[in-house]
C-alpha cells in the first residue's frame, strides 16, 4: 500500500544541522553554506572530471587563476579578474566587443601581433609591432612586412615619417660648377634616412618604403651676375621620377636676379617610386657670376614618405 505523502509542516526544514532542505515556492534551492556540503568528490561532478580537456570542468588555483592548457580549445592562460590577461590563440565567437579598449602584448614578451582573416582571399594578414625595430608593421598581399609607423620620433604618431636636414654653416660652390651640398644637422629624421657624417650629402630610402617626395630650398649670397641652378638627383644621376620622366633642375637666371638680394630657390618633386636604398642628393650650380658663392644655413632639404 502507497504511503500518504508527508506534508511540509510536519517535518523538520531548514538550512541548520539535522534539517532537510525544501525547494522554495519556485522551486529552487535557498542559500546554504557551501561548507557544510560533504561526499562530494571534487574530482568528478555528474560525470564529468575536473582538467582542461573536452567536457572537463575547470578550476582555479591558489592564486584565484584558471590553469588551463587548452581551454576553450586554444587558449593557454586566463585570469578572471578586473583585467583579463590572455596569452597563447584565443578565438572569439561571434563578435566581441571591448568597451574599454583591448590590449596585446604585455612587457617582456617582445614583439606582438593581431592577425585578421581576409574572407575574400582566404588569407591571414598580420599587424604586428615589432619590439626590436620600434615600430608597427603590416602584411603586404605578398606576406611580406612593411614599416606602417616608426615611432623613434615623436612626431611619427602624428603622421610624420621623413627628415629634414640643412647646415650649421655655409656651403662653398664655385662658380661655372656644380657642387652636391653636405648636410651636417637634422631638424629631424624619424627613419634613419640620413647620417650627419658618413654620406652627408644623401637622403636614404629604408625598407619598407616603396614611395617619397623631395623637397629643397638653397639660399646663395647675393650677386646680381649670372645663373644659379639646384637638382634633386637620385643614386648619384639624373634619374627618372617614373617612366621616361627625368628628375628636375630648378633654375634663376640673371635678369631674374633682384639687386643686392639672397637669391633663394625652392625644388619640389611629385611622388617618386622608389626601392629600398636609394638615395637623393641636391647639386648646386653656379654660372657666369665672376666668382664663387655661398649656400647659407636657411638652406634645407627633406624626404617625405608616402608609402
């Protein structure tokens, strides 16, 4: 024969010693002391074991960190905490979205990288900042690193990538010549493009640019008698800007010469291809003016990278 059931206020209910614990009028559990729960085996719950392979439950440790070689089946490392720490490959599915911003890498891990996954051509392309260089690099479509942004000068954050150099003292040109002018004193130089002592004459072009623009400005002393002339020269020759277009010379002739007046000429080339390795120059000429002049210290010349 069935037994009648027993109702609720006949026994003894509760969360204390001795007492059974009743589901609530929802149907859950009230608040107990984790403490006082005994014979459960923390290595096995409902089936399933504790590590950090498939269908395993896991842990924290000591320090209050999830240990976990593979969880979520690629990351290496996790802290739950106030900042999530992540290191090793770790895949978000669907989107995620970081309200106060992410950060990669961490001091003394070196270089560091994000990799996006390019739908079109089924193919990983990588920004990466690159710790011994200084600088941010990103992957061509041929796999290759390109220089994106040095940041050896502060003002490459702004955008600036290039140098500009000049004199510290005038340049001696004689006359019915051309002279290529030395450059002694950087206003900057965030690529290392230029040296002011070994080839000061030239402006380099680094790896990872494969695009510039040049710009000159050479002041002369005064003289009212003949021409002056300057050229923005590449690897030593004339060269070309791009296909059978030559590099410009920049003249002022003596009807154009004001009276008593530093003669000052102003060069500026468009967008240049270029090669890792090439390099620019500035030759002065002076003509039919009766003796040598000088280039003076206002004078400056700069390289400007597109890309």
């Amino acid at each position: 024969m069935a037994q009648p059931p027993i109702k609720k206020g006949a026994i003894d209910t509760g969360t204390g010693a001795d007492q059974i614990v009743a589901l609530d009028g929802s149907g859950n559990l009230p608040a107990i002391d984790g403490s006082n729960v005994t014979g459960v085996d923390a290595a096995s719950v409902q089936g399933r074991t504790v590590g950090a392979g498939a269908n395993q439950l896991v842990l924290r440790d000591g320090a209050g960190d999830i240990d976990a070689d593979t969880l979520n089946g690629q990351s290496d490392y996790l802290r739950p905490s106030s900042s999530v720490f992540i290191t090793g490959i770790w895949e978000f599915t669907p989107q995620q979205i970081f309200a106060n911003g992410m950060r990669v890498g961490k001091n003394g891990n070196g270089d560091s990288e994000i990799v996006f996954y390019d739908d079109n051509s089924n193919t990983e392309r990588t920004l990466k900042w690159d710790d011994s260089d200084n600088e941010f690099q990103v992957e061509d479509n041929t796999g290759t690193l390109q220089t994106l942004l040095h940041t050896g000068n502060v003002g490459a954050f702004a955008g600036r990538n290039g140098a500009v150099v000049s004199r510290s003292s005038n340049f001696l040109v004689g006359n019915n010549t051309y002279t290529v002018i030395n450059w002694d004193q950087e206003s900057y130089d965030d690529n290392s493009h230029h040296d002011n002592v070994t080839n000061s004459n030239q402006l380099v072009v680094p790896a990872g640019v494969s695009r510039v623009r040049l710009k000159a400005h050479v002041a002369f002393t005064s003289d009212v008698a003949g021409q002056r002339v300057i050229q923005i020269r590449k690897n030593g020759g004339f060269g070309t800007i791009g296909t059978n277009i030559p590099m410009p010379s920049y003249w002022v002739r003596a009807n154009d010469i004001p009276t008593l007046a530093i003669t000052t000429i102003d060069a500026e080339t468009p967008i240049v291809d270029v090669t890792p390795g090439d390099y620019f120059e500035v030759r002065a000429g002076v003509w039919n003016a009766g003796a040598s002049l000088n280039v003076l210290t206002e004078s400056w010349f700069s390289i400007e990278v597109i890309e």
